[in-house]
C-alpha cells in the first residue's frame, strides 16, 4: 500500500496533469489566428487547395477528435506528421538529445557549483568571496538567460575571440566541438546557479541551529564532517525541491538559448511549429519536455522522501 | 520629350553598369586571376519546422533555397540586363505570338549520377513542379507542358506571355524522371550533395557541370533560426558568408577590415498597398495625398537603416525598363491637404492600417508612416497581425496594408501578377481598363512595342495605382574579407554563388 501511495498516485496525477496540459496545448493553438495548411502551403495557395490540406492534416475534424486521434497515436509511438509532411518522430529524435544534452550539462553545473558555493557561503560568511556571493547571486538571479547569453557573446565571443559564438554541428547533428557547449551552458546555469546557490546557503543554515549540529560543533568534530553528516542531508529535501523547480525553468530556457546559440535543439523546433500552427508538433514537444520534467521530478519527490525518511 | 528621356537615362544605366563593371574587374585584379579551392561556409536563415527537401515544394528556409539552387539547375536564372540568363536552359525561343515557347537543354547536362539529361527528365520534372507547387510556381499547365525530341521541351500558354522565361527562373530544377525521394539530391547543378544533416549541408564541386565548372571545392551551408546568430556568427569568423543577415549586421560588420558588406540594391520591396476599387482609398486623389504625405528618405533612413534607395510608387525597380525619371515624387504636406480636401476624405476619423512582422522593417515602417501622414490630417491606426493571420483574412480585402516583394526585376511581372483586373493577386483592388490593354499588349508583344507598353504601365502605376512604394531594402550579406565572385542582384539572386571564390 506504500508503494502505491508513495509512487503510483502521484504518476496517476502527472500523467493527468499531462493530458490536461496538452489538451490546452491543443486548444490554444486553435485558438490562435492562422493556419497549417497557410502556413505550409505558402501565400499563393488558394482556398481549394488549402481546403485539400487541411483534409489531408486532419484540421477538418473537430477539435476534440484531433486531440483524440493525436493522443492515441502517441501512445503507440506515433508523433503523427508536421504539417509539411516529415514525421514529428523523426524530427525529435533529430534534435531531443541535443537539447537533453544541454540541459543535462547546465543542470549538472548548476547543482555541483551551486552546491559547492552556497556550503562555502554557509560555512564562512564573513570571507571575502562569500561577500561577493550576496549581490552576485541576486544579479545571477535577476539577470534572465537571454540578457546573460547576449553579454557571454559579447565578452567571450566578439570582443576576445576566445569560444565561439554560435554552434556549427557536424554530421552526426551535434555540435562539431565541445567548445560550442560552453557559452550555451554558462547562459542558462548562470540564473540558476544564483538561485540555487542561495537555497543551499539557506537550508544549511535553518539546519545549524538544530540542536544535534550545535551538539556535533561543541563535540569539537572538524567543520568539514558537521557539514557533510549533520547538515546536508537535513537540508537535502529543502535543497533537491530547489533543483527540482530549476529542472523546468533549464528546459524553459533551453528554448531561448538555442535560438540565440543557434544550438540544433527543440527549442528552434517549437518556436517554428507555433508560428506554423503545427499543432502536433508543438504537443509533441510538449509532451516529450514534460515527460522529461515530471521523471527529474519524480526522482526529486523519492530523494525527499528518502532523506526526510531517513534522518527521522 | 518622353523618347529622349529614355533615350537618356537608358545611356545613364549603361554608364552605371560599365562603373559597376570596371569597379569589379579592378577588385579582382588587385587580387589576381580567381583562384581554385577551398571550402566556403555559408550561414543563411531557416528554420527545423520548415525544413523542406523536395525541391518542389514550397521552400520557405533561405538554407533549403540555397542548398537546392546548388545542387539543382533551373531552367533558366537572374540575371542583370537581359534579366533572364541560361542554366539547363542554353537558349529558347517564343512562336510569333508569344504562345508557345521552345527551350533547349544545354549540350552536356548530366546528372550527378552521370546520367545525362534528356527533355523527358524536364518535362516530368516542370509536371510535378505544377502539381506540388501550384501555378505560382510553374504558370503551364501539365498537358502543355511537352518534349520536342531528345533536347527541347516545349510550354504552351493559353494567352501571349512575353515573360515565360522569366517565369521559369530559380524554382524549376530538373529532377531525374520519377523521382520520389529527394534525400539523395540527384540533380544537375555545380555542385553535388555530400551530406545532410538537420537543415545543414556540406556540397562538393561536380566537375562534370555543363556550366562555367565552379572554384570552390565544397559549400558548407548552415541553418540559423535568427539573424542575431547568423550575424555574430559571421562576426566571430565561424563562416565565412552570412547570406540576407540584414542592415543591422551590416552596420557592425562595416566598421570591422575582416569582413566586407555586400549590398544588394532592390533586394526587397516594402511598401503600402491601398484598396482603389472601393472604401476610403477609391478616389486616386486621396491614394495621390498619401504617397504626397510620406518622407521617402527618412522612411529609407529609419526603416532600412539606410541600406536601401528612395522609389516612386511604380513596381520593378531593378526591370532595365524602369523609368527612374518618371518614378520620382518628393512631400509635399500642401499639395496632399489639398487633394484630401477637394476628394472630401473625411480626416475625422481614424482608419485601420494593418501589418505583420513578415520581413525586417515591415511593423517599422507601418509605424513611421502612420506618423507622417499625420501631418495631412490623416489618422491611421497601426494594427499589427500574425503573418498566417494576414494572409487568411487581410490580404487582398482590407483597405490599406503594408506588402513586401522578393522579385523587383520585371515591370510586367507585376503589373500581370498584382495590378490587372483578371489576376487573383490583386493586392490593390485596382481595375483600369487602360492599365489591361498595356499589360497585355506588353505580354503579346516584344522590341520596341514592348518597351512602350512597359512604360504605360509605368505611367498608369505612377498617376493612379494603388501602391505605395516608397523605397527598396537592400539585401545585405556580410562576408570574410578574402570571399570573392558574391551574388550582387537583389532578391533571390542571392543564392548564385556558383562563381564564388576565395583570394
């Protein structure tokens, strides 16, 4: 019975929550001016043929048929088709792992840096970096990915000639060298980096004042061994909920990342299928990013879960 | 008066086009005879969602267009005076009244698979050209589109069209018969296709091309989603050519000695159309006030960034035909009060004016013209819509909208296309019978005929059209310094880079 009340009713919600989230997806397209076959045919067509696309796409149907139609298909792995006829399928698996990539490194970064900068923040508040930490966080915070990749272009980029500027990807679809992620990373951990950073430093210091952290310091235990075996995992549920919303917000920003970087990611995929009222496409997108963000938040419930369990 | 005119401004061009001539010869002088090798890496704009391998269907990725007009040969393709030039095409010929035209594959054209061309491969390929892209792309209907022996394909029109072969630049590639996967690019052009990948393509030289064989070794095209990152792209030197970057791009990379701007005058025409079959634009004299009230120079200066010249309501600017001399209207606030005033317009109320952020500028210039055309009194409300919007509902019924044009070459491609009484593209609402006459007349006849009927049309335009053409954008690539041999036409010229080299 735990098992199901732990893990399977919260699935049940997300997965409700999910169709819920595409159905809008579905009706907010429609609900925007301008058509597919328009947009696919281009602006000669005329009325017979764009009647004829709109038959061939499905459009003719009635909404809640196409939401139907779509939703069944994807449950036997058929995306369906753009509106210019190339499968959705194909096209994500074209670009999903790149944009994966991206946000897996940014999210790497954002944990193992912000993690390393707000215990130091914690342990030594009067240092002279972790003075710093105070107005660079809240800069990092307010500063949003498409200001900060701009600057990173500018500075790293155009005025010292240090990284690239954009991504070139070769064959295989990724970029051509690991120098192309750099700038594309720092831009969309930096926001994030601040954020977290500020969390840590925080949670860890709601849990020093626990009487068995102020027991461990007076037992004379090394500052280095409080922090690892009497604070963090205290703080571990406050500071995984804190990666846990950066997970959405990275793959939010992905999509302006990659359009400034020219990064070959679903973020260009998204952008163009909107303007193309390619529903499909867009619910595709949607539903492919969700499903990614509801597993790292599910592996963020059963760390909280685990660490509240544990340390009670 | 009129014939000296032309007289005079026809040997004012070709003054112009020796200049411009010397000036390139002299460029490529001071670096020597044009050199063999290299690779080229282009960067032009496009877009996943849109990405398109059939070269018959609607191309609407500048990285598609380029990649197919490389590995592809249209029959024929622009060029700057005659504007139409040869590619699969060597040469053609019209029947006396510009109803059947015949065209000759040029001697040697071979696919890339070595297979060489024959008028079957053609004639299938300009069928499917009319059943995947519509008459917009290929104006002959399939049944009319026939072989004439081993080399000559033959289009037959149902009324004179003294422009097919214009027509049937840049879209028609040639494709071996009965082709249904295009993921190999068997084509004809100068250079074949090595790989593709996600909208990006790497293309080697075909030595086997019947044209002029090319100097670059390979082509490198990448696909960018926006112009900010196609421009620093070519900023931070990972291309070497951003192809229609636009002025913004152009204005950084003019100050920089490692790069070049590229300029091509009447790239793109950004202007006004006004209904004139009925509503508040009817009468010509009120169409007269509003292209009186605008500022053509500070509309050229604000919205084009300056890349781009002042124009005088007649379309097809860049047409050898152009009555520059006749196409010349400056402000005048007074004279517009006037018009407004004796047509009885009534300047109490305010009209819509709608426009869609389709090419750069186009939201811009709405917004410059609204305001100067305050100044005659007349109000205007901007209203911005969604491209796909705009051409579902507004296009070709609201009364006053902004409309751009890539294609700025040919007088009487628009006057047939956008301004006569039968065309369903008729952007304007604008019916004159006189207006007809000369278009036809224009599209039945050729010399000296033509050449007059060209100029009525100019004159109709310029008295009492229904546009308001009030200056052309440059296209502005930005290009490494050493890159040489770069399309200088406007429009979709630009993906002639076939002659392209490296000094």
């Amino acid at each position: 019975m735990t098992v199901v009340r732990t893990f399977a009713l919260p699935l049940l919600r997300r997965i409700a929550l999910l169709v819920a989230l595409l159905a809008i997806v579905f009706v907010a397209v429609d609900l925007l001016p301008g058509s597919a076959a328009r947009s696919a045919l281009g602006r000669d067509a005329g009325q017979g043929e764009l009647a004829a696309k709109e038959h061939e796409l499905g459009l003719d149907r009635a909404l809640p048929v196409q939401f139907w139609h779509w939703l069944t298909g994807v449950l036997t792995g058929d995306f369906g088709q753009t509106a210019r006829g190339t499968s959705v399928g194909d096209l994500l698996a074209d670009k999903f792992p790149q944009t994966l990539l991206l946000g897996g490194i940014a999210l790497a970064l954002t944990v193992t840096v912000s993690l390393a900068l707000g215990c130091w923040w914690a342990l030594r508040p009067t240092a002279f970096g972790a003075r710093l930490l105070q107005p660079a966080s809240t800069v990092a915070v307010a500063v949003p990915e498409f200001v900060c990749g701009t600057l990173l272009i500018l500075v790293f980029s155009l005025a010292t000639g240090w990284l690239p500027a954009v991504t070139i990807t070769d064959r295989s679809g990724f970029p051509a060298g690991p120098e192309m992620l750099i700038l594309p990373v720092l831009a969309l951990a930096i926001p994030q980096i601040g954020w977290n950073a500020r969390v840590v430093r925080s949670a860890l210091l709601d849990v020093a004042t626990a009487p068995h952290v102020e027991n461990a310091v007076l037992e004379g235990l090394a500052p280095r061994t409080v922090l690892l075996r009497h604070m963090l995992p205290f703080a571990a549920p406050a500071i995984v909920a804190g990666y846990a919303t950066s997970v959405g917000m990275l793959f939010g920003g992905a999509l302006v990342v990659e359009t400034l970087f020219n990064y070959p990611g679903v973020g260009a995929v998204l952008a163009g299928s909107v303007a193309d009222r390619d529903t499909a496409t867009v619910a595709a997108v949607v539903a492919l990013t969700a499903i990614v963000i509801m597993m790292l938040l599910a592996v963020a419930d059963f760390v909280r879960t685990w660490a509240s369990g544990g340390t009670r | 008066m009129g014939f000296t005119r032309r007289q005079l401004l026809q040997s004012g061009l070709g003054v112009t086009a020796l200049l411009l001539v010397a000036a390139c010869t002299s460029d490529d002088e001071a670096d020597g005879p044009a050199k063999q090798g290299g690779t080229l890496r282009v960067g032009a704009l496009g877009t996943t969602a849109r990405a398109e391998r059939d070269p018959h269907a609607n191309l609407s990725n500048d990285s598609d267009f380029l990649i197919a007009s490389l590995v592809y040969d249209a029959l024929t393709v622009p060029g700057a005076d005659p504007t139409v030039a040869p590619r699969l095409a060597s040469r053609w010929e019209a029947s006396a009244d510009n109803r059947r035209w015949t065209f000759t594959i040029a001697e040697g054209a071979k696919f890339h698979n070595g297979a060489p061309v024959t008028a079957d491969d053609v004639v299938w390929s300009m069928r499917r050209l009319r059943s995947v892209g519509g008459a917009s792309k290929m104006p002959v209907a399939e049944n009319d589109i026939v072989a004439e022996g081993p080399n000559r394909v033959v289009f037959t029109v149902a009324a004179p069209n003294a422009q097919l072969p214009l027509l049937l630049r840049l879209m028609t590639f040639t494709v071996p018969q009965g082709t249904t996967d295009f993921a190999a690019a068997i084509g004809t052009g100068p250079f074949r296709l090595e790989s593709y990948q996600g909208g990006n393509a790497r293309l080697v030289r075909n030595e086997q091309w019947h044209g002029t064989p090319p100097l670059l070794d390979a082509i490198e095209v990448t696909m960018f989603d926006s112009v900010t990152a196609l421009g620093n792209a070519a900023l931070a030197g990972q291309i070497d050519l951003a192809s229609n970057v636009g002025a913004i791009a152009g204005r950084t990379a003019a100050t920089r000695g490692d790069l070049q701007v590229v300029r091509r005058a009447n790239d793109t025409m950004l202007g006004v159309a006004m209904r004139a079959a009925d509503g508040p634009f009817a009468d010509a004299r009120v169409r007269t006030a509003l292209r009186l009230g605008v500022d053509r120079t500070a509309l050229v200066n604000q919205v084009h960034s300056g890349y781009g010249t002042v124009a005088g309501d007649v379309l097809g600017t860049a047409d050898p035909l152009y009555d520059a001399a006749l196409a010349r209207r400056d402000r005048d606030v007074e004279r517009a009060k006037t018009l407004l005033r004796e047509a009885n317009f009534d300047t109490g109320r305010s009209y819509a004016f709608v426009t869609k952020a389709e090419v750069p500028g186009e939201v811009e210039s709405a917004k410059v013209i609204a305001a100067q055309l305050a100044d005659i009194g007349v109000r205007l409300d901007v209203q911005v819509v969604e491209p796909a919007a705009f051409y579902d509902s507004t296009w070709l019924n609201a009364p006053l909208y902004t409309v751009s044009w890539g294609t700025n070459d040919s007088v009487l491609f628009f006057a047939d296309k956008l301004m006569t009484s039968t065309t369903n593209r008729n952007e304007t609402a604008f019916r004159d019978p006189e207006f007809d006459a000369a278009t036809a007349k224009a599209l039945a006849s050729s010399g000296a005929e033509f050449t007059k009927a060209c100029h009525d049309i100019q004159r109709i335009e310029f008295e009492r059209g229904g546009y308001l053409v009030w200056g052309m954008a440059d296209g502005v690539d930005i290009a490494a310094a050493p890159v040489r041999g770069l399309p200088t036409l406007g429009g979709f010229a630009r993906v002639q880079l076939e002659r392209a080299w490296l000094a």
